[in-house]
C-alpha cells in the first residue's frame, strides 16, 4: 500500500513529484498525437502540422530536461566523468566522419530527416524501407547517440556500492556487479548506431578498473533489423573506430526479434556475458516474446541483461511472463531490479511511469 505523504523521505516526495511531472508529459503527448490522428482522419493538414510542431518541441523539451538531470545526478562524480569523456570522444570521431560524407546536407537537415522515423519508432510502426534514408539514420545518431550512451553509463553505476545500498533488490544487483568485472563479450540488440555498445565500453573504463578491458580487447555482437542500413550510414565508421583505438573485434548480423531466434546465431548468444536492449521491446510491443524466452534458454548461468523503455508497461510485461506462477518458462531464471529514478523505492516500481527518464531493468541469469 503506498504511503501517505506525511511518511515519505525528502528524497521519496522528490521522486512522487518527478514522477508527476513525468506523467503530465506523458499525457500531453497522448493528447497531441490523438489530434493528429484526427486531423488526419478529417483531412485537416493545418491542424496536423500545428499538432505536430508542437509534439516536437514538447520532445525536445522533455529530452533536453532529462538529459540535464542525468548530468546533474553524476556531476560529482569521477568515475562518471571519465566515462563520458570516452563517449564524447568517440561519438565526435563519429560525427567527423558524417561531416565529411554528408557535404550536401546540414546538420539540422540530418535531424530533420530523422524526426519522422523517431516518430514511427516510438509507436512501433516503422518500416524497413523507412532506414534506406542514410542522411536520416545519421540524424537520428547526431540526436540520440551521446544521450542514449550516458544513459547506459548512469543506468550501470547505480550498481556500484556506493549507490545500492538502499535497493530492495541488493542480491541482484551485487552479483551483477561482480560479474561486470569478467564481462568480454557484449551482445547489443537492436543496436542501432551502437551507442549502447559503446556506453557499456565507456563505463567499463571508468566504473570497473579491474576490467579487462583496460588491458585486453573486447567482442562486440550488434545485431538489428535494419543492419545493412545502419552499416552503411553509421556502424561501418564505428567499426573502425573500436577496432582501431580499443583492439576490440565487432560482428554485425541482421536480426529480427519479432521472429524465432536464429540458429546460426545461437553460438553468438550463448557465448555472450550481457545483453543490451534499449527501446526495442517497445518498438516490437508484444512481438518479442519468442524471441527473448529462446535468448535467455541459450544465454549462459550468469548472462546480464540490460533493458532501457521509454515507459516500463513491457517490462512490467516481461516480468510477469517470468513469474513462478506462470507456464514454465527459461524466463523464470533471471532475477530482476530496477535500476532507473525507482530503484530506491519499491511503492513507485509498479508504477506506470518514472520520474525523469526511461524505465531500466537489470535481470541476471541464474
């Protein structure tokens, strides 16, 4: 039962009003993309274009807002620091290469050609066809990669001791931990420009320092649906980059989660020591189910896995799915936590929204 608001820390009334804030966008945002659905029912392309601008400047908005806070929540801290400096670096060296190829467009034209595939990713209904844009999936990278990178890097250190302390879910998160220190092989789905990949490498060098990466290469597996496309236009560059600069080795596969697992992809997954999925079961709403019970019955004893939702309503999904009482299943081996603004306070995890920012669940195989 949740507490009245007399009984809640500062920190937890700090949270509840976040949470509000957070849910009054949500809101809005249904409000407007209702508009301009009618709008488009009635043929009205004024009404359509207004409803639109203005649901874009709320997402920048929002986007920026969570952004600042991400920096502000880390900005006393080192570890996190050197962490972004990495991303900084990396996605600069990346942004010099589209510079020298995109002499046609601009940069706002690049970010304006990937508004509509944002768009019709948030409401899961893009298409293949919709990626053969390289000028827009290199906007949406300029957009999203440093910001979706961080998150990864202040996601995983909330696992450090320091920051868990008060979690419901200690065990979870502790052996979690411990495991990131033997963490060789990094399996990225629905990589995209592999900014999750590269977040998971940034908080390795300045979270873990008895991590392996320091001193010896890493194995990358990004896998996606639109992978040629993404090659193409961003993961070509970013290759070279690990390759060249971290001795890494990366594997780039087409993959569909909507689809049963792959077999010739079963020895990729059974070796790899974390998963990272970020946005996808979102974008895939109620498709992935096949999928993710065949990964997680493939992944080793010990395997991480690393989910990041706009909203949590499929990883609230995923958790039941994964429940004792439930038909059996290979998902009733992992054991989950939050990691996201509700780690702390287990009253606001069945919640429908997070204060702040996007839903992250951590599971681990057992």
């Amino acid at each position: 039962m949740p507490k009245a608001n007399s009984q809640l820390s500062d920190e937890e009334k700090q949270a509840k009003k976040q949470l509000k804030a957070s849910l009054k966008h949500q809101r809005k945002v249904q409000k407007l993309e209702t508009r301009i659905q009618h709008a488009i029912s009635r043929n009205d392309p004024i009404v359509e274009q207004s409803a639109r601008e203005e649901l874009d400047e709320l997402l920048c908005n929002n986007e920026r807002l969570q952004h600042q806070m991400q920096q502000e929540k880390a900005s006393n801290n080192e570890q996190y620091d050197e962490s972004m400096l990495l991303v900084r670096d990396i996605f600069h060296r990346l942004l010099s290469t589209f510079d020298k190829k995109e002499q046609s467009f601009s940069k706002a034209e690049q970010i304006q050609r990937a508004k509509d595939l944002l768009h019709h990713m948030t409401k899961g209904t893009q298409a293949l066809t919709m990626f053969q844009d390289v000028t827009a999936l290199r906007g949406y990278t300029r957009k999203k990669f440093y910001s979706r990178a961080g998150l990864v890097v202040e996601s995983l250190g909330k696992l450090s001791p320091e920051q868990s302390s008060l979690s419901n879910k200690k065990d979870v998160i502790d052996s979690c931990w411990k495991n990131l220190e033997r963490i060789n092989r990094v399996c990225s789905i629905g990589c995209g420009p592999g900014c999750d990949a590269v977040g998971l490498l940034a908080f390795l060098k300045g979270y873990v320092p008895n991590h392996n990466a320091n001193s010896s290469s890493m194995h990358f597996i990004l896998l996606d649906y639109a992978m040629e496309e993404w090659k193409d236009a961003v993961l070509d560059d970013l290759e070279l980059i690990l390759t060249k600069s971290f001795a890494s080795t990366v594997t780039c596969e087409h993959c569909d989660v909507t689809i049963p697992l792959l077999e010739k992809h079963a020895h990729l997954i059974e070796a790899s020591d974390i998963f990272l999925t970020s946005y996808l079961l979102t974008e895939t709403r109620d498709k992935w189910d096949v999928y993710f019970i065949q990964l997680v019955e493939k992944a080793k004893e010990g395997a991480i896995f690393f989910f990041a939702e706009p909203l949590p309503w499929q990883l609230h999904r995923l958790i039941r799915m994964s429940a004792p009482d439930s038909d059996p299943s290979p998902l009733q081996r992992l054991r989950f936590a939050w990691i996201d603004s509700s780690m702390n306070h287990s009253e606001l995890q069945e919640l429908d929204g997070r204060a702040g920012g996007p839903a992250i669940l951590l599971a681990i195989k057992v």
